[in-house]
C-alpha cells in the first residue's frame, strides 16, 4: 500500500512539473514511408543496393540480441501489431499523455543516411527523414519536435538542408552522432555548426554512428557490454576535440546538447584537460579559457542513461560541479532502457533542481517559447 503511495504522489508531481523529453525515438513502419520523399533514383539506389555504412566488422543490429526489434521495450510495440516507435496514436498515449510530455524531440537513428558512404544517397535520405519527421510526427502532433538529419560527411549538403529547415518551428535542433569519419571538433564540419548558429539552432549529437573505424582506440570489442559502456569515452574524445580546435571560440553561440552518453565522465574530463592545458597552452594559443569553461558555457548533456551510485549523495555531487543548468531530462523512448522520469530524477533533488531538469534548462536551450 505504501509503495502505492509513493508512485501516485511521484506521478502527481512530475505531472504538475511538465516535462521536455529531449530523447524520442520515432520509427518507420516499413521504408514505403520513405518513397514518397525520395526521387526515383534515389528510391532505386536504397532498394537495390541497401546502405554502405563505414562500420567495419559490426553485424546485425548494435544491440543485445535478448532484446527484440534493435532493443525496444517490449510493451512498446501498438496493438495493431507494427513496430515499437512508428505508431503515433500509441505513443501518444504511452509516453506523451502518460508524463504530461510538454515537448519531446524526436532523435530518429535509422534510416537517416547519416555515416552513408554514397554522399548522394546520403543526403537524399537526410532530407526523405525530415520530411517524414514533419508529415508524419511532427504536424499532426505539436507535441513533438523534428531535429533536422543532417548528411554530416558531407558538410556542403547538410549546410543546404540546414538551411532548407531554418525558421520552421516544427525542427528543434540539428542532429549529428558521436562517431563520424573524423573528430567532430575538424574544421571540415565548421560550416554545420555555422549554419546551426545561424538559424537558431542547437546542435545535438546522439551516441552511435559509424566511424569506419573499431568502438575503442585499441581495436574491436569483443562483447555489447564494451561498445555500450564505450559511448562515454568516445563523448569524452568529441568534447575534448571540440574544445582544443577552438570550435567554441569560434563560435561562442553554439550550443550542444550530448545525448545518450550519460555525464559521471564529464566532472574528470574536464580536471584533466585543465591540468593539461595549464602544461600545454603554448600549442592552442587559439584558446582564450580553460577548456572547463567552455564546457560549462556551450554544452548540456541529457540524463539517459543516468548513471547510478551505491551513494546517491556521489551522483548529485557529479551534477552540482556540471551545474543544475547543463542537465536535460531525456526518456530513449522506447529502448529497452527507457528512463521513467517518475522515478529517474527523484524528489530528493528538490522542487527547483527537478523544474530545472525537466523543463526549464531544455525550454531555454531549445528556446521554446
């Protein structure tokens, strides 16, 4: 009985805080959804020749095989029977209704031509994924939000299709991966993040992504559990390029969200490259700052998956020195890993720590109105 008490009264007030639910998985019934926004060639190109990934020896789908359909819940398949994320009457009812979802930001991974090799198909599907994102989720639903898929190799064709998107409300942000052909802080992808800042938009970067290299800097692993913990490492790369190319310097406006990789990292990281650059500033006199600043002035980091401690007090002293500002709520719905944020961000935090996570750091981000 008392266990009953506790979930209604969490419910009751997560509900009266609204939510921003900064990482929505939508999926695709079947790739017909797609034809109706691609050219015949490119149609022709998908259905006949599939997808050439820079992925090396990776087989099957980069989740545990326990899982069923690339690791969903498995109550989040509708009961028409389609596949988990692609029906939009049930995920209105499954997350948005239930959590009192204000705004949820879809990060759609597959298929988005993102890491394709073929640069032509590449930017067809990126553009054939934000029509369907509108069409399909985005207008019938004002809830949720589009992020504008971005063929990132190719930084001519993603700045177009940046700019193709610019001033539409229904796109929230620009959404990149974390593992690309090189680091993202190169110069080579300065013009999306240009063509970001000059929309008005942020720049979210969703673990995963195809690198064409191994997960680890030693070679390939041999189990899940490796790639999945690895995501935190290769975050710590991407943010550590970002800020030693002088990427934030450049462009102080830029905001980037890091979705997906959790934050426990974040605190040493940033201890680190302090330490060293006080040793090494001759070599990037490009830098005004230490590279903690620039972390605690143009990036955020989303709560999934949130790491846990055998002494909580731990986790929340990680997020006092990232700042109470730099966190946003993130669900992953629906993987298997889905965080419930009745329960994800606890009344313990206290009242203006949890609005501040749940909806006040993403509306200000994001600049929801």
């Amino acid at each position: 009985m008392n266990e009953h008490v506790t979930i209604d009264a969490a419910a009751e007030n997560s509900n009266r805080l609204r939510i921003i639910d900064c990482d929505v998985h939508p999926r695709i019934h079947s790739p017909l959804e797609f034809k109706p926004f691609l050219s015949a060639r490119a149609w022709d190109l998908w259905q006949t020749y599939g997808t050439r990934n820079r992925h090396g020896f990776a087989k099957g789908h980069p989740y545990p095989k326990s899982q069923p359909d690339s690791g969903m819940r498995r109550d989040a398949y509708p009961p028409d029977g389609t596949m988990a994320g692609s029906s939009l009457s049930f995920l209105q009812e499954q997350l948005l209704d239930a959590y009192d979802i204000e705004y949820g930001i879809m990060n759609p991974l597959s298929p988005s031509g993102q890491g394709e090799m073929n640069p032509e198909l590449s930017a067809a599907l990126g553009t054939a994924a934000n029509e369907w994102q509108l069409e399909r989720w985005a207008r019938p639903e004002p809830r949720l939000k589009a992020s504008v898929i971005v063929p990132y190799e190719d930084p001519a064709a993603a700045v177009a299709e940046i700019r193709r998107r610019a001033g539409d409300p229904h796109f929230a942000q620009v959404l990149l991966m974390s593992r690309t052909n090189e680091p993202l802080g190169r110069r080579k992808y300065w013009p999306i993040y240009e063509a970001a800042v000059e929309a008005g938009l942020p720049v979210g970067i969703h673990v995963f992504g195809f690198t064409g290299g191994p997960s680890t800097s030693a070679g390939w692993c041999s189990y899940y559990i490796e790639e999945m913990t690895e995501h935190a490492a290769s975050c710590s790369a991407m943010v550590t390029s970002m800020i030693m190319e002088g990427l934030f310097e450049h462009l102080p406006e830029l905001k980037v969200v890091v979705i997906e990789s959790g934050f426990a990292w974040v605190p040493s990281l940033a201890w680190r490259l302090d330490r060293s650059w006080k040793h090494l500033k001759k070599e990037v006199p490009h830098l005004k700052k230490a590279p903690s600043e620039y972390m605690k002035s143009n990036i955020w980091f989303t709560t999934q998956p949130m790491e846990e401690s055998e002494r909580p007090r731990d986790v929340m002293d990680t997020m006092d020195w990232i700042g109470w500002d730099r966190i946003l709520f993130a669900s992953d719905y629906p993987h298997w890993d889905f965080d419930d944020p009745y329960f994800t961000i606890p009344p313990v935090f206290g009242e203006e720590k949890r609005k501040m996570i749940f909806n006040g750091n993403a509306r200000k981000v994001f600049s929801f109105g």
